[in-house]
C-alpha cells in the first residue's frame, strides 16, 4: 500500500465516509508483541479439521468445510442437530478483542 493509498483512508475516515469490512480472519488467534498465542475462533479450514477428527472424514481435504459438514451429518446422525451443536460449541467460545476491534472502537 502506497502512502498516497494510506492518505485516501485516512481522509474517508475523518469524512466519516469510511466503512470498515473485517473479513472471517479477524477474530483468529494472533501472536502478541510479547509474542504470547492468544487464542481466537477458528478459520473455515481449521473448523473443517475439527468436524473431521470427530467423524473421522477420510474422504478428500478435510479442509473442505462443505464436504466435511456433509460427511459429518451423514456418518454422525443424519441430522443437522450434531453438526450445529459441533459448530456453535467452536465459534461461541469466547476470546479476547483484537487489535483491530480495538483500533476500530477508538
């Protein structure tokens, strides 16, 4: 990013025509300055592994989060029931604000 990029942000925010969009990865676990792991909610791939280790999915990636959830309602119970439990159990964990949010709050 150029500095003249950096300046346009800065004026969209000040304008208060800035909008900030955050994507899935901002709420992952991070390294700090002391370099301490802070745990966060986990990425698509990472939630796909899990899904995979409770099943056992050996059918392909087990990064493939839509195949593996497939795999898991089918081999588990056929119902949505396990999955959703499965999923909501991971990304209802809670965890510290990142940096980002912190920036964005101030």
């Amino acid at each position: 990013m150029e500095e003249h990029d950096l300046n346009l942000i800065i004026k969209a925010i000040e304008s208060g025509r800035c909008l900030a969009f955050l994507g899935a990865g901002a709420c992952t676990a991070f390294t700090d300055s002391q370099g301490k792991e802070i745990p966060g909610l986990p990425t698509g791939g990472q939630l796909a592994k899990i899904l995979a280790d409770k099943c056992q999915y050996s059918n392909g990636h087990p990064d493939d989060l839509l195949k593996v959830a497939e795999y898991f309602v089918y081999t588990c119970s056929g119902s949505r029931d396990d999955l959703e439990k499965t999923v909501r159990r991971e990304i209802q964990k809670p965890c510290l604000p990142r940096p980002i949010h912190t920036v964005l709050a101030q």
